[in-house]
C-alpha cells in the first residue's frame, strides 16, 4: 500500500447496541485499537455513525483526533485512492448504503471486509427464512465477493468464503481473533473465588462445569443439558451445570424444562448476562469449561477461557479445532453419549483436567497485537486484479394502473415504486399517454407507455417483467400485455369473474368460451356463460377464473395463502404446475399526528367501518349488533364511510330502522381525503368484516392498524393470516351477538384496549413498503427465475 493511498476504518459496528459489550462489536473496537498501537499513524481515519451512540472502544481512538462521523466524511471518502476497511459487513440494522458508501464503489478504491462467518448460507432454514433478512443477506454477500481482501477471524471462515462464495483463495487471509488483556489465570485459589462470585450469584457450586456463548440452535444447549442429565445424581451433586449467558424469560423457561425432562433440574443453574469481572472469574474457577456448538466462526469463549487456564471441553467442528488442538479434549456435537462420557471424565479424572489446564497457555497466542500485524500485512500485500465496477442496476419493467387513475392499485403502485426504486430503475409502463399520469418523484423511475413494451429491442435490458393485475377494468391493457410479454404476476385479486364479465360487456368476448377453457365439465356455460355472472353464483361454484393468468405468469404472487392454494388448484385443474408465492402485501407509514382515541373522558365511543358499504363487508350484522351495543354505551355511534350505491343505502337505512337505531348510525358516502383522515382520527374502533375472500389484501385495514385503531376483522383470507393479536378476529359465521361482544369487551376493557391499537401500529410499522419492495426485487432477480426477458421466445412480439 503506497504513501499515497489513504486508509479508512469503518467502526460503525462497534456502536451495536445488541452487542455493544461482547462478539463483533467488541472485535471491531479491539482490532482498530489494536491497529493504532501496532502501527500508529497508519489509518489516516476511523469513521462512526452519528445516529448511534460513541462505542466505549472509540475512548482509545479518540485522542488520535481521527476519528470522525461517517455521514459528514462521504466528500473525503470521494477523495483519491483509498483504501475502505468495511469492519463488518453484515450489520443487519445499518443500510447498506452506509456501510459500503457509493462514494467507494471507485475502481481506485481498494475494499477489505472483515469476515466473521457465513452461518445464515451454512443454516439457511434458520436464519434466512424471512424474505426480508434473505434480502438484506444475500446484498451484503454480494459486499463481500467485491472485496479485493478478505479478513477471517479463522482459517474455518476462509475456507468457507472460498468454498461458499466462490472467493479466490489468494484474496482471503485468515487475521485470527485476539483476547482482552483482562482475561487471566486467577491468583487465588479456585474456592476463594467462588466464594467471592456467591455474592453475584449466590446458588453456585464449587466444582461446577460452565458454559457461556449465547441462546441459539447451533449452540447446541439442549443436547449439552440432556448429556449432562445422562450423569449419575452423585456426580451431578459434586459437578453443578453453570450456563452464563443473556437468556430472555421465555428462553430461560424453556431451558429449564429442558433440564426437568433431563432429570437434572435442580443442578443447572442460569446466571443470565455477568459483568466481565464475574466471567473472568468463572472462567477460572471452573472445574470444566464445556462448549459443544455445531458451528462457529471462531469460538471466542473458548479462547477466553483457556486464557484464564479453564481445561476445556469443545466439539469437532469448524474452527474450534484450531483453538483447542488436544484430541483428547474434542467431541462430536451430535454424539449426546460421547458428550456425557467426557463430562464424566472431567467429573472424576483429575490428572485429565490438569492435563486440560497445563495446556491453557496455549491460548497465549490469540492477541490483538498479533491480529493487527496480519491485517497491516494483508493491506501491504500484492493486490490482485481491480474488481470491476460496482453491477449495474437491475432494470423492472411494471406493467401497472397508476395514478391519478381511481384505483386503489395505482396508489399501491405508486408507494411501491417509490421504494423499489431503492433496488432497481423501475420503468412503469400505463395504459396511454405517459403524460396523462402523475410525474415519478424518483429519477430512476420513468413513465412510458404499454405499447412500447412490445417492442424486442425494449425487453432485451429487462432484468424481469411484472403485471399487477387486479379485478377492475383498469386491468384490461395489463392482460393483453401479459398475452404478448410474460413475466411475473403481482395478483391483488385472485376472483377474477367481475373483470372477465366486464370484458363480455365491453368487448364482446364469450364469457362461456372463456368459463370452458378453465373449467371445462365442471360447470355448464348454458347456465354460467351469460353475463351478469352473478357474485353468489362465483363463490357458490368456485369460479375463480385464474387460469389465464397463471398461464402467462413465469411466478404468481399474492397476499394471503387463500389466494396461493387457489391458484395453484385453479392451475392443477387444467393440467399445470405454477409457481405461487405469498408476497406480504404492504401497509402505509403511520399518520404524522398521532392516531387513534384522542384523550376526550366522557365522549361516547365513535365505532366506524370504512370502505365500499354493502352486504359483502357484513354491514347488516354490524348493524344488527348496535341495539346491545347501545344497551351498554348509549351514546355509542356507527359510521359507515365509503361509497354506496342508492339502492344498497336505501336498504342498509330500512336494516336501521327496523332495529331501531338510526339516530345511532350514518352513511357518509364517498368522501375526500381529508374527510377519511378526519373519520381515522376520530374511530374508536374499526369494525372491517366480510362474508367471503377473494384473495384480495384489505387497504382499509392496513390503515386503520397503522393508524393505531383496534380493529374487528373476519378471520378469513388475508385477514385471517394477520398475526394472532394484531386484531380481534371473528369466525366468518359471527352474528351481531359475537360482534357486539367484541365491541364490548374492547371498550370496557380499556388496557385490552390500548395494547391491540399498539399492536397493529407495531406490525404495520414492521411490514411497510419498504419490506415488500425487498421481498419482491428477491423473488424477481431469483436465478431460477429464468433471468432477463428473451425476446427470442416470445411469440407475435414484433422485432
């Protein structure tokens, strides 16, 4: 590395505030410390996030006069040669656009990352089963594969990187990992100290085993309680199981009946989280230090406990055998009877465990001075080739309504664009002129017109297509270029029946041409093929008329699992497999004013349903609910806001009036926007039901959740797979008597109350678009996915 090449540090996972005293937050404050003492000058600055708090390693630092926020460094960062030490690269809570800043994406920019691990690509099941931290996973990978040098805490994670990740060998280097100074052999005896650590703890046992690492699956605890367990009484009387770690309620129970079922509950003692000073010191009274994890990147206590002379007990695999190098001391972690063999070895043998301890000393060679070294001489080392500049962008092709149409679509649209965007230049292709539709607020988003989709030389640069379709006419233009162009499928609607029987109207197409194709026998045109197609007769039947949808569509995605089992049947019903999946359909941020039952004593509950009002969202019930709703609460008050045809309002008065509540209730109509806001601002509850799903997502309820509101749904479809306690949910057969009962208990139970409004605010501020946009731009750049639109193999498309 030249004079001239300037070194940053990238410090912003030592201001975790997880793991703000221990693991990688603690690695990236020794290692940068450790840096300035070996060769002090050499790192020209450390760089922080101004949005968390100072890190305690950053005090050493400090004097330096180096050290400086990340945000307001980016100009420097653009600066000439560099070299950018990415200190961890896998900081879930940091943007990726933070920890490795476009002003270093440079081809004279020399990237090293530090590499812990790849235990989520190892255990994949465990770890990446959300699509959203699958996401945000597999980007920083792609960090990582860029680096012209990459730093493993173990020659076990260099390997992996080569293996995994396709990494040439001569990039990688393995740095080691170092073990604070206060990690020591105690100067007294092994009872005094217990005695002393009694005053911290008071139920511990001299002669105890000890275990400390964390709560997690590959830790392996259970199989380490249950081999304990396997232990004669007496041994287990003598040999007390200490496990010291942070262990939340619901974790430390379950570690508990574990240890009942084992037989041993009375002698597994959980310490929780200790000070380092009490670790230090169970480290060297321990009779045993037993670590039996299946995987670790490096092994961290096993290095602090041999460095305060514990004998140690450790499994096989990955790096541990690079710490601890005695066979005798090793075990398979899978093997409980292999486990409990040594456990009792260690109870009884004592030449064995000084054996143990006389090889501590070992661990002498694990210092931060020696890992600097490594990392000075990995960044003077021969570089290899420059990488290549950072990929391009992916590039969407949207085939979708937009606004200013009047569809609720186009709004989804237009929020999800503006966060796609984020990930990939996304070209929104609408039905007409470009210029008839709303502006994008973003610059790698542009408007352009359907029929120039159509075009192979404009489909050649797509990464992938996608058609929002839904169940209104606005979705015309979107199945005719989902006939000439496949690509994925966003269904918000998977009963399609309106939408073809408004073709039938409109242009004349056989609606029993159409009910053959996908049904063939099983229902008769001469009964079904006339419009209108009665709703009744659609659910009744099952005609979902999916069926050409999924047929164009390389993926379907939907919102609720309702709607992915009927596009898979409606497909197996016509002879093809298709691939459906559930992509969590979005919820809007939370209201700037706050939400929800303003501070007013005295006011009678304000119940409100929004949306189209009509017998579908169960308005005959809700009404039917007030006379005991109004028993109890006489001031209560309905609001039905959403639009209504006039005959439905006539009918839903004459319901009022029959059961005597009409000065309780009111029809507002279609109102503005402001009005809508004015009826969330005011709803005490929400009362959002219906009679049946049609695989649709329920916009009303998102808004009323993020709005803070408790809200009474159907337990049915997308509303059904909300989570337990983010709303009240009612079978689909409820009468008035169980909702007004949930009104009741809502309002007189005001704790109930107000932990179900926070509740849903939570889970909405949890699912934004944001979230979706991730999930949806993985499941679209999937390799099996079938990559970039071939014009080739797309038939009647004109060159």
């Amino acid at each position: 590395m030249g004079a001239h090449r300037r070194l940053t540090l990238d410090l912003q996972a030592a201001q975790s505030r997880h793991h703000a005293e221990r693991g990688i937050a603690r690695y990236v404050a020794e290692h940068a410390a450790a840096i300035e003492r070996v060769r002090p000058g050499l790192v020209d600055r450390f760089l922080l996030n101004q949005r968390f708090t100072l890190p305690p390693g950053a005090e050493r630092l400090l004097p330096t006069g180096r050290v400086g926020w990340s945000q307001a460094r980016r100009a420097e960062l653009a600066e000439g040669p560099l070299t950018f030490h990415a200190m961890s690269p896998f900081e879930m809570t940091i943007p990726l656009a933070e920890l490795w800043p476009l002003e270093v994406r440079r081809p004279d920019v020399r990237l090293v990352v530090t590499l812990y691990d790849l235990i989520p690509l190892i255990f994949p099941d465990v770890y990446l089963s959300d699509p959203i931290t699958r996401a945000r996973y597999r980007s920083r990978l792609e960090m990582v594969r860029a680096a012209d040098r990459v730093l493993a805490i173990s020659e076990a994670t260099a390997r992996d990187a080569v293996r995994l990740l396709n990494i040439p060998r001569e990039k990688v280097r393995a740095i080691g990992t170092g073990v604070s100074g206060g990690f020591r052999p105690p100067a007294r005896p092994a009872a005094d100290v217990v005695a002393e650590l009694r005053e911290s703890i008071p139920d511990l046992r001299e002669g105890f085993f000890l275990y400390t690492g964390g709560i997690d699956f590959r830790k392996n605890i259970e199989l380490l309680i249950g081999a304990y367990g396997d232990l004669p009484q007496a041994t287990r009387d003598a040999r007390q199981l200490v496990i010291t770690c942070k262990v939340l309620p619901d974790e430390a129970a379950h570690l508990r009946e574990v240890a009942a079922r084992a037989g041993a509950a009375g002698d597994v003692l959980l310490t929780g989280f200790v000070p380092d000073e009490v670790l230090r010191g169970l480290y060297g009274a321990t009779r045993t230090f037993v670590f039996p994890s299946l995987y670790e990147g490096f092994g961290l206590p096993v290095a602090e406990a041999m460095r305060c002379g514990a004998p140690v007990l450790a499994s096989n695999l990955s790096s541990l055998p690079e710490l601890v190098r005695d066979p005798e001391a090793l075990f398979d972690p899978r093997n409980r009877t292999w486990l409990t063999a040594l456990l009792a070895r260690a109870a009884d043998d004592d030449a064995f465990v000084d054996r143990l301890r006389a090889r501590a000393p070992d661990a002498d060679r694990f210092t931060w001075e020696a890992v600097a070294a490594e990392t000075v001489s990995a960044y003077r080392s021969p570089w290899t080739p420059p990488r290549p500049a950072a990929p391009r962008r992916p590039q969407l092709a949207m085939v979708t309504p937009f606004p200013p149409q009047l569809s609720g679509i186009a709004r989804y649209s237009a929020h999800l664009v503006d966060q796609l965007v984020a990930h990939a230049d996304v070209d929104v292709f609408v039905d007409g002129d470009p210029a008839e539709y709303d502006p994008p607020s973003h610059p790698a988003c542009r408007i352009r017109s359907a029929a120039s989709l159509e075009r192979r030389n404009e489909l050649v640069r797509y990464d992938a297509v996608l058609h929002c379709m839904g169940n209104s006419s606005f979705h015309d233009y979107v199945l005719r270029a989902m006939r000439r162009v496949p690509g994925h499928v966003l269904a918000h609607d998977v009963r399609l029946a309106r939408f073809y029987e408004w073709r039938a109207w409109e242009d004349g197409e056989q609606l029993a041409g159409r009910l053959a194709e996908m049904y063939g026998a099983r229902i008769s045109p001469e009964s079904f093929g006339k419009v209108p197609l009665m709703p009744a007769d659609a659910e009744r039947f099952g005609i979902w008329m999916t069926g050409e949808l999924s047929t164009y569509a390389r993926r379907v995605l939907v919102h609720s699992r309702l709607a992915e089992s009927v596009v898979r049947l409606e497909a197996e019903g016509e002879g093809r497999r298709v691939d459906a999946r559930v992509l969590p359909f979005a919820f809007p941020p939370a209201p700037e004013d706050p939400l929800g039952r303003p501070d007013r004593p005295g006011e009678p509950p304000q119940l409100v349903s929004f949306g189209v009002v009509d017998a579908v969202k169960r308005v005959d019930q809700i009404v039917a609910a007030m006379p005991a709703i109004l028993a109890r609460h006489p001031g209560a008050r309905l609001a039905l806001v959403g639009p209504i045809e006039p005959w439905e309002e006539r009918r839903v008065t004459a319901i009022a009036q029959e059961a005597g509540v009409s000065d309780a209730i009111r029809l507002t109509g279609a109102v503005t926007d402001d009005a809508y806001h004015a009826w969330l601002r005011r709803a005490d509850i929400a009362l959002q039901m219906r009679q049946v799903a049609h695989g649709e997502a329920s916009a009303t309820v998102t808004e009323t959740l993020a709005s803070g509101i408790p809200t009474i749904v159907t337990d049915i479809g997308w509303m059904g797979d909300l989570p337990a306690g983010v709303a009240v949910k009612l079978p689909p057969t409820s009468g008035p008597g169980e909702i007004a009962a949930a009104v009741l208990d809502l309002l007189e139970r005001p704790e109930e109350w107000r932990r179900l409004g926070l509740a849903g605010a939570a889970h909405a501020a949890r699912n934004g678009f944001a979230r979706t946009a991730e999930a949806l731009m993985e499941i679209l750049l999937e390799p099996d996915a079938g990559g970039p639109v071939d014009p080739r193999t797309l038939v009647g498309v004109p060159a």
